[in-house]
C-alpha cells in the first residue's frame, strides 16, 4: 500500500465498504495521512461518492482546485 504522508484528506459522506466511516479515517491515519474536518487550500483531497453535490466541502473543494475523490478512486490509489 502507499504512503500517504504529508497528505491531508477529508471524509464525507457514506461508504460502501467502510462503515463506520471512521474505517477510512483509521486507513488513512495508517498510512501516515491525515484527515481534517474541513476543506482547504492545503487538502489533497476530498472522499466522497457524491461529488456533484451542493455541499460546502464540495464547494470548498471547487474553489482550491482539492482532487474530489471517489472511493473507488481511493482503493485504487492505496492498492486496495
């Protein structure tokens, strides 16, 4: 699996296969990432499987140019 440190993400949403959520937060703190409750110019990227929403984490993601990742994309990315 990668490395995800120096890497700050947030997590919204629900989860096919991490329920609680709190599963992918765990993930990413394993692999030396960090998960913050909002999203900023420093995010690398936000999880979560609606990224056509209205949301103001998918606004803030917009406005910062932050990746807006499905978890599919995640698995991917972690070699999972």
């Amino acid at each position: 699996m990668i490395n995800l440190e120096n890497k700050t993400f947030v997590v919204t949403g629900e989860f096919i296969g991490y329920k609680p959520r709190a599963k992918l937060e765990e993930l990413i703190s394993s692999l030396g990432g960090k998960c913050a409750k909002s999203v900023s110019k420093s995010t690398f990227a936000l999880l979560t499987n609606d990224s056509t929403s209205g949301t103001k984490k998918n606004q803030d993601a917009i406005k910062h140019g932050v990746q807006i990742m499905s978890e599919d994309e995640f698995n991917e990315m972690v070699g999972k």
